[in-house]
C-alpha cells in the first residue's frame, strides 16, 4: 500500500515538473510544422526586463529639482514605462560633467547603457537636459522610433524643454516635455 503511494506522488511530481517546464527557452529558436507538414523556424520575442523598483529612472545631477519633484518626474515615467513597456530615463547633467560638444554622444552612451539595463531592447529612451549648457537631447532605439519621429522630438525640445531652462521653470517645462513625448507616442501607436 505504502509502496503503491509512494509511485503515484512520484508519478504526480514527475507529469507535474514536466507540465511546468515545457523546454522552450523564449529566447530560441523551436521547430514547429506548418499546416503542410514542413518544420518552420520560430524566434520568440525577447521579454523586456522592466525596471527595478530600486533603480531610478530619474537622476537629478544638476539639482534642478526638489526632492519631491524628482520623485514625481521618476513616477510619471515609471507609469508610462507600465502602461507602454518602453523605459524613459531622465537625467540632468551639470556643466562641469560634460562639455557642449559631447553633450548629444554622451546621450547616445546614457541611451546604449540604459537598453542595456533592460535587456538589450530597443524600446527605451533618454532625455538628458543640461541648464548650465543650454541644452536638451532625446535620444532613443529603433521600436521608439517607429513611435516618435526626429522631427517631432526635435519639436518637444524647442517648444517645451529649451523655453523652460531659458524662463527659470525648469520642472515645469520638464513635465510637459515628458508628457508631449509621452502623448505623441501614445498617439502614434496603431
């Protein structure tokens, strides 16, 4: 009897460990056949990694912010990064960290550094703003693009970001900046 037991919870737990892993890792190619009967390459989607809780996506190096502002400006992207899976990092830089002339490639390197935080994926983005140096560069991978043209990043700049570090309500214009990046890419998605 006792024996008899024994084989049907390790029965049990062997279908059940099966059931559970399937074999497919979702980063590789698996066989399937088509409805001819042929064996047919499939590459899963990579998952994007979200953001930790314990990592920021808002970095106040200028300290442009207070506190609580910094706090706000992280949230909104955290949430739009939830509802839109594409991760926004936010950064001020002080004049003294980099110089006018590498400002837009030191935004390239932020923009490659933070994909790879999340995994290797195109759907993230960087703004990094500078008020000593008068500046403001959004840079982002190819999903993003797809989402946000050039010319309409470039826009948001001019229009929100560039005007508020110029007028002295840096936080303000950086909210609306972020949110008109954020409702141009919400818009563009079919």
């Amino acid at each position: 009897m006792l024996q008899k037991m024994f084989r049907s919870v390790l029965l049990l737990t062997t279908i059940a460990a099966l059931s559970c892993n399937s074999g497919k890792n979702l980063n590789t190619q698996v066989h399937k056949r088509d409805a001819d009967g042929r064996d047919v390459k499939i590459k899963y989607p990579q998952q994007q990694t979200a953001t930790p809780e314990n990592v920021n996506m808002s970095y106040d190096m200028e300290q442009l912010f207070t506190g609580a502002q910094n706090k706000q400006i992280d949230s909104l992207v955290r949430v739009f990064e939830k509802s839109n899976l594409i991760a926004v990092k936010v950064i001020t830089l002080p004049a003294d960290k980099v110089t006018a002339g590498s400002f837009e490639n030191n935004n390239k390197n932020l923009l490659k550094e933070w994909a790879g935080v999340h995994g290797n994926t195109d759907k993230a983005l960087v703004v990094s703003i500078s008020r000593g140096l008068n500046k403001v560069a959004i840079d982002y991978g190819p999903f993003v693009g797809k989402l946000l043209s050039r010319q309409e990043a470039d826009h948001i700049i001019s229009s929100d970001f560039l005007p508020a570090l110029q007028s002295g309500s840096v936080y303000n214009g950086v909210l609306k900046g972020l949110n008109d990046l954020m409702d141009t890419i919400r818009r563009n998605i079919k």
